[in-house]
C-alpha cells in the first residue's frame, strides 16, 4: 500500500525532471504555499495535495497538482484591472498535459483526469487545477 507521503513523492519526481517545473517561476511543494504580505507569493508555484487514497488491491488515489499564475494588469481608457494572463495560462496548461499524459512509473501510473482554470479568490490569481489518476497494484 502506498500512502499519501509516497503518492506525493512520486508526483514531486515526475514534475522535478519536467519541462513544467523549469517553466514556473516559484518554487514546487508538496506542503502548502508559501505567503507573503500580499497573500501570494507573485510567482507561479505548483502545489501538490492527494485528495482520495483508496487503498485496496488496486490503489486508485486522486491528486491535485495545482499551478498559481498572476494575472496581468490591462489598462483600458485610462482605468486599470487585473485580467487572467491568458497566454502564460495556456502555456501552462499544455506542459501540465504533456507532463501529465501518460506517466509509467517503476510501480505506478498516472495520467490526467480533469483540468481547470478557476480564479483564486482575494487574490490577483488564476489556478491550473490538474486533477490525475495515480494507480498501483498492491500484492
């Protein structure tokens, strides 16, 4: 059986060695985010927290990879208003899939089973929520 902290790991090394994490420009963790006086951290972090662990024979275990991308000021008839940096999102959501399409580890799987962009409330931030599928095989 494989617990959240080993889950955790294995995602950790995937994105470690991936073009993903040299992209960001935070930092990658598996505890929480770190803050700042602002309430963010004014780069892009990747977060990672295991949301269901079935530990049976066949190990299915969902896992949150989520992305923290500031959005970028617009200025329209002089008033200025902080909009969704469409174009780093995008970018970010296709290395997430590139990352996440078809991982064999040496004893798990894992793939992409849901990605959303949400706005992150009380900051100026959107969230790449990368739901995966992690599955072993328990003897």
């Amino acid at each position: 059986m494989k617990s959240d902290i080993d889950i955790k790991d294995d995602v950790y090394n995937i994105i470690s060695s991936s073009k993903l994490k040299t992209a960001v420009t935070g930092s990658l963790c598996k505890r929480g985010r770190l803050f700042y006086g602002t309430g963010t951290t004014g780069k892009e972090d990747i977060c990672i927290s295991v949301l269901a662990n079935q530990t049976s024979q066949i190990q299915e275990a969902f896992v949150n990879v989520n992305i923290y991308v500031q959005d970028q000021a617009i200025t329209k008839k002089g008033n200025t208003r902080k909009e969704e940096n469409t174009a780093r999102l995008r970018e970010l959501c296709q290395l997430s899939f590139s990352t996440f399409e078809a991982v064999h580890g040496s004893d798990f799987r894992l793939s992409m089973s849901e990605q959303r962009v949400i706005a992150c409330e009380g900051t100026s931030e959107h969230i790449i929520n990368n739901k995966l599928l992690y599955q072993t095989i328990n003897d």
